[in-house]
C-alpha cells in the first residue's frame, strides 16, 4: 500500500485528493493545523464510508512554519507521494500580511524540500508542488505567441505570487541539485461547492442562493469583467495523481483552453433560480437588477478592488494532455449549477435547524 502525505487537506483540492487517493488503496497522511474551531467538514463524510476501515487516513498536526515538526514527520511516516497543497492562498489578504505569506508559501516549500532530503527519502519520494497560473502576470499582447506554457515568462502581481514563484523554483532547484522527483503544477482557477467563501465563484453562488431565500438582498463585487479558467476541482485532482505516476518528474500548466467573464458567472448563477438580470451604467458605477422586480441584485464596490491586478491570461495545456493523457470531464455550466444548488441545500438546512432551536456552528475556516 502506498504512503501519500498531503499538507492542506481540509481545503477543497486536499479533500478531494484525500478521496480520489483512497479509492486507490493508498493510505493518506494530512497534516492539519491547531486552531480553536473545527474546520474539517470537507472530509468528515470519508470516515463514515463503509470501506474506510480497510484504508487509512491519518491526522498529524503541524505548521508549514515548523521546520523540526515537519523533518521528524516525513521520517516517521516515510511517503511515496508527498503533495504540498498548503498556502496562505487569499491574493488580497496577502497585501495584508505579505512576511506570514512568504514564510509560509516559500519557506515553507523549502523546508518540505529539506525535510525529505534529511530523512534520506530523496529518491523515493514524489514531491508535488502546486503552483498557480498568476504567476504569469499580465497577459502581453506584444509578445510573438500569446499563450502561456510551461517555459513562459513569469511576472506575479502580489505577494501570494511572489511567494509561489519562489516555491516553484526551489522544487526545480532541488530537483536539478539532488535529483529529487520534483514535479510543479501550474494551476488555473478550480472550484467546487467546497471553495472558501471568500472566493468569488463561492461568493456569488452563496450569495445566489441567499437572495433566492430571502436571506440576503445585494451581492457586492468588484471587476466583472476579469476572465478566468473555471473548472472543477475533482478533474484537477486526477491531473496531480497523474503527475507523481510519472517515470520523469516535470512541470505541467492545467487548464482547459476555455476563459469566462466574472460576468458570465454571475449571469449563470442567477439563471439556475430563475433570475434574469439586466445591467445600467458602467464600471465601478455598473448595477444589475431583476427584470422581474426591477430590484437591485448586484453591484460594484470599489473597496473589493486589489492593488494590482491579472485580468485575462491565456495558457496552453497541450503537454498535460499529451503526456498525462488528461481532460476534463465537468463544464463550466455544470461546475457552477453544482455549487448553487449545493449552497441552496445548505442554507435551506441551516433555516430549518434555526426554525427547530439548533445553534447553527461557522463551518467555515
């Protein structure tokens, strides 16, 4: 049976891998930080699966800030596949503690790194780091090719950024150094009815489903016109297994070659409960309203607008798909239609657990 450590497994990628891994026979590792509320409802639902008791998921506490911790876990439980999902990954929150940013998303990559070459474990354990497709910065229209990929100049626009270009290039210096199987996953946007709220895509569908409640009147955003790849998590988790069954570690961009609006995100939400929306004036001064009502929905707040911005990045995936053999079985349309209904169910229960009484606990991390 395979050993798989995963560093962040109460976030959405990490509580999908976790499942993804068990159903292949691999015994899973994750390592969660101390904090005075419970935030482990993403994978709360796996140790009440029937088979669980012939698979193993095992919680280990620890801080990627904690190099000793770190260095005595990975000796202990000697992986295979090592998958560092761990970040502070809020870009806006980054502009805020930008030092705790860096100790954590670089140094803490470093001290994986070093945990796994101090444990003598460099050439048996897979290490995958994930990066993110910001690290490209803005897209040049004045360059030759105008897709990025894997060898694509990189220019981040935050400190979040800064920290995972560092992250990214010490897995390749560790991997040209000790010949460690070091294998970067350059990301474009994933979601999935598990995203933090804090993350537009989850702000807008839960946002959605509370005005459909009755629960809330206004949903409060910032650029619409910002495009990104939306796609669901559970087809990029497959691409990070596919990743470390590699013979040769490399560096891969997933992505799906298709780009929608903020906008157009909206928009979708508010279909799947029957709202149509139409919108007056522009930019920061841009209000939506119901057709039906003639309410106000949705409008601009300059305060949610960033320092700097990324706002359209085109990519090319080609080589994750030609050599990993990967695609992605979920739409966009679906992705979102699954995250509203998803939060609908949630809050519709949340109502009818007040309605009877019950003190309803922030899940939320």
């Amino acid at each position: 049976m395979k050993k798989a450590l995963i560093t962040w497994i109460t976030w959405q990628d990490g509580s999908y891998l976790a499942e993804l891994l068990i159903e292949k026979w691999y015994e899973v590792h994750w390592l969660k930080r101390r904090s005075s509320s419970y935030n482990t409802e993403r994978i709360d639902h796996i140790y009440e699966w029937p088979e669980i008791k012939n698979r193993k998921l095992i919680l280990h506490y620890s801080d990627m800030t904690d190099s000793a911790n770190l260095i005595k876990l990975v000796s202990e439980i000697k992986p295979d596949e090592i998958y560092n999902l761990a970040a502070q990954s809020h870009v806006w929150v980054s502009f805020e503690i930008p030092e705790y940013t860096t100790n954590c998303d670089a140094m803490g990559t470093l001290r994986l790194l070093e945990a796994i070459r101090v444990a003598w474990l460099e050439k048996t354990c897979k290490f995958y780091q994930a990066s993110t497709s910001e690290l490209f910065g803005w897209m040049d229209y004045n360059r030759p090719e105008s897709w990025y990929n894997e060898n694509s100049p990189m220019h981040p626009r935050s400190p979040y950024w800064c920290a995972k270009l560092y992250a990214m290039w010490i897995a390749r210096n560790y991997k040209e150094s000790y010949w460690m199987f070091c294998s970067n996953w350059i990301l474009f946007n994933h979601e999935s009815p598990r995203r933090w709220e804090t993350f537009v895509t989850r702000k807008i569908t839960m946002a959605v489903a509370k005005i459909k409640l009755w629960l809330q009147e206004k949903l409060y955003l910032w650029n619409l016109d910002a495009k990104r790849d939306w796609w669901h998590a559970k087809d990029y988790v497959e691409a990070m297994r596919l990743i470390l069954q590699q013979d040769k570690p490399d560096d891969y961009v997933i992505a799906t070659w298709e780009s929608n609006t903020v906008r157009d995100f909206v928009n979708w939400s508010f279909e799947e409960v029957w709202i149509k929306l139409e919108w007056k004036w522009t930019w920061i001064d841009e209000k939506w309203y119901d057709k039906a009502t003639w309410k106000y929905l949705v409008e601009v707040d300059p305060k949610y607008f960033r320092p700097a911005e990324v706002d359209f990045l085109l990519w090319d995936s080609s080589k994750a798909r030609n050599v990993l053999w990967w695609n992605p079985k979920y739409s966009v349309r679906e992705l979102c239609s699954e995250m509203v209904k998803s939060d609908i169910e949630k809050f519709r229960k949340d109502e009818l657990l007040k309605a009877h009484g019950f003190e309803i606990l922030n899940q939320y991390e």
